[in-house]
C-alpha cells in the first residue's frame, strides 16, 4: 500500500464547477500535511497548507480528518487557470511523501 | 532570491555513464531531497538527508548514490546510467518542523 494515495483522475470539468480532491494516508504518526500544485513540466509549489480545524484562501478550501487520516481539497468556482496537477504532500518525521497526483482540465 | 537551483536542465547519457546531479540551497534549511518523477506518477523519494552529515534512504534508492557536502550542497550521483534511470529530477529542501519543501526547476535525464 502507498503511503498517500490521492483519486487518479483526470478529473473534467467545466468552468465555474466545484470540484473536490481526496487524499489518504497511511502512517498515523504524520505531522504536517500540505497540497501542492504542479504544471506541465515544472516544479511543484505549494497550494496550501492543510490544519486539522480547515482553513480557506479564496476559492481553495482544505481540511484534514486525522482519525480517518483523510485530506481534501475543494476548489470553487474553477478557472482555466486552475489546470494543474494537484499533489498531496505528508510530511513523516524528516521525510516528505508525495502522492502520484491528480490532474485537473478545467474546460471553457 | 535564488531559492534552490538544480545543475544542469537537461542531460543526455549514454548506458553505462556516470555523472552526478548538484543541488544548492541558499534559504539555511537543513533538510534536503531528490526526488525522481516518471510520466504520469508522482514524486517518488531516492534519497534524503535530515541534516548536513546524514543521508537516508528513501523509496527508490537503487542504482543512485548521494553526498550532502555542506548544508547548502547535496548531490546525486548515478555511477552506472540505465534507460530505466530516465526521468525527470527534483531536488528539494525544508527547515525542521512543520514546514513546506521548496523545490528546483528539475533536471531533465534520458539515458539512451
């Protein structure tokens, strides 16, 4: 089993749709827990952070469920802009996981 | 404001060459990592180094050696290039605690 295992998409959508990303992971000694977004052939860089009493920027609202060792991601009112790959990242001790990603298409 | 910066871009190698990948931190953080991505999966750990003078293991270690030189340098060196070592190369680094990784602009390997 992966360590942190996010939906495989591609998810499809049409602008101006919500859309929500689902994020597990395996070890409950986790600390940190963040998601990232990455473009088409470039570095990843951080969305957010996620905090287990959830927290919000703009459109983008994360949250964190440590019983269930669950993570979402729920974007709003989507834009072109938002295609990307999104990555759920868990830091474990000195290590930093990542998840295989799911890309998003926003379509006009 | 140069963050963390990866040499070189792009390489091309032949099966069987050596060559090693440098990484350079300028933000003081005392962990660093390499991290391989193949198209369509996530990053996927190769080595990492908690802080300057350890260096550990991670999910794909095989085939990959490091050396964290300072705290600002940690490289990657492949001693024997395979066609299965083609991918893209990400080196990152964070400070302790509950902190964000900060990532290069990737090296771009195929080994032909």
């Amino acid at each position: 089993r992966k360590e942190v295992e996010q939906d495989p998409g591609p998810f499809n959508v049409p602008e101006g749709a919500t859309v929500a990303f689902n994020c597990t992971y395996s070890n409950s000694a986790s600390q940190s827990f963040f998601w990232y977004r990455q473009d088409c052939r470039k570095e990843p860089k951080l969305l957010m952070s996620v905090y287990s009493s959830g927290n919000e920027d703009g459109r983008f609202t994360a949250q964190l469920n440590r019983a269930s060792q669950y993570i979402s991601l729920l974007i709003r009112d989507s834009k072109l802009s938002d295609s990307a790959t999104y990555l759920c990242v868990v830091n474990q001790g000195f290590k930093t996981i990542f998840g295989a990603g799911t890309r998003l298409f926003v379509k006009a | 404001n140069a963050g963390v910066t990866q040499t070189p871009k792009f390489q091309v190698l032949k099966t069987g060459q050596s060559m090693t990948l440098q990484c350079a931190q300028d933000m003081n953080h005392n962990s660093m990592y390499w991290y391989r991505q193949d198209p369509g999966m996530g990053l996927r750990l190769i080595y990492y180094s908690a802080s300057e003078g350890t260096t550990d293991k991670g999910e794909v270690p095989n085939g990959y050696n490091v050396s964290r030189l300072n705290k600002r340098e940690f490289s990657l060196r492949l001693e024997s290039a395979a066609p299965s070592q083609t991918s893209v190369y990400f080196c990152a680094s964070r400070s302790q605690g509950n902190t964000e990784a900060f990532f290069g602009q990737g090296t771009r390997l195929t080994v032909v």
